[in-house]
C-alpha cells in the first residue's frame, strides 16, 4: 500500500472513531442521568423509564457504530489499498 | 389522630426505611419492571423473526454465503441488543452505562474482514436488524390506528 495513503487512513480512521463518539457520549450521559433522577422521583413509573430509556440509547449508540465501521473498514479492508 | 397524620411516618428514622422492608413498595416496583421485561421480550422476538425471514430471502435472491454473513451479524446484534438491555437494568448511582458491547461489534467486522467466506456488509447490514425491530416498535405505538 502507498505509505501516504496508508497514513491518510489510519489518520482518517482515528477521527471517524474519535468525532463519532463525541455526540452519543454526550447525548447518552445527558439521557441515562435524567432517567436515573426520574425513576428517583417516580419509582412507580421505572419500568417505563427504563424502556423508553432503552430504545433512546439503542439509537444514540449506532452513530458511534457507524463510526466505528468507517474506521475498522478503513483499517482492515481498505478500499483504496 | 386525623387520617392524614396515620399516613405519615412517625419517625425520620421509619421514614428512612430501607425499601427491603416494605413488600408492598417492592412488588409496585416489579410491576412497573414487567412493562421494560414485556418490551425487551418483544423486541428480541421481532429481531428473530425478521432475522429469520431476510435470512431466507437473503438465501433465495443471493449465496448462502451472503446469508450467512447476515446471520452471523444478526445474532451478534441480539446478543449485543441483550447486552444492552441488561446494561439499562441495571442503571443506577452505583451502576454505569458500559462500552464493552461495542467490542462484540468489532470482533464481527474483523471476523467478516478477514474470513474469506463472511462479507462485510451483509454481516453489518444483520447488525442492524434490531435496530428495524425497534423502529417497527416505535412506529407501532406512535401512529394512530
């Protein structure tokens, strides 16, 4: 493989990963703290909280996983090698 | 005594109780846990079933080969959807959200990376099949009827 382009991709493959986990790891902090004080004031209302809690972060968490597939699809099978 | 002040706890040290001590507390607890149970249930159940129908047409329209690969991708996201259901159970103060099912998902795509016989994209595409049994879900109980 050509070394620039090597470098290139394993550059590109950090920031996929890096940039990708930023967002949902803000977003999935901000959403399980308001769940957890929210089954705090409504324990009777756990079982809901917790579901909706479950699709929300299910979501959030494939944008990291798509981040993640750029990178490792860049670093093991690169298309431009 | 008034009706009101029999409610009330009589010291701050009963009104601390543990809620070990209360079976009535615990058991509204586990009812409103039944309704998180009832929808992981139906959610691993809906993955199953579209795995298992994409499965065969994945089978009929390309290889088995390709329908292999989508199967492989398939059940590592019901383990990953289990892991991650098992992750919001257990959210609490002590209790964190964890990164260790994104490992499961590396090891897949290096698996389908690197074994000649898997493919990339339907392994990745059977990944996502849960993330359709959710958005059926969702749309099942948003859209009026």
């Amino acid at each position: 493989m050509d070394p620039i382009v090597s470098a290139a991709s394993v550059l590109a493959a950090a920031l996929a990963i890096g940039l990708a986990a930023i967002g949902p790891g803000i977003g999935q902090g901000n959403a399980s703290g308001q769940a957890v004080s929210g089954i705090a004031r409504q324990p009777e209302a756990e079982g809901k909280i917790r579901g909706t809690l479950l699709l929300t972060l299910a979501f959030m968490e494939s944008l990291t996983i798509y981040g993640l597939v750029i990178a490792l699809v860049l670093l093991f099978a690169n298309p431009f090698a | 005594m008034t009706s009101q002040e029999n409610t009330l706890p009589k010291t701050l040290a009963e009104a601390d109780t543990p809620k070990e001590d209360h079976p009535e507390s615990d058991s509204s607890t586990n009812n409103s846990m039944d309704e998180f149970y009832a929808l992981r249930q139906e959610l691993l159940l809906s993955t199953l079933v579209i795995s298992g129908v994409v499965f065969f047409s994945v089978w009929w329209v390309y290889t088995l080969n390709v329908a292999l690969s989508y199967a492989l991708g398939a059940s590592v996201g019901m383990v990953y959807l289990r892991m991650l259901a098992r992750d919001v159970e257990r959210l609490g103060p002590e209790k964190k959200l964890g990164k260790n099912r994104l490992a499961l998902f590396v090891v897949l795509i290096l698996v389908a990376a690197r074994w000649n016989q898997t493919q990339i994209v339907p392994a990745f595409l059977g990944f996502l099949t849960f993330k359709a049994a959710i958005i059926f879900y969702t749309l099942r109980i948003t859209l009026p009827r």
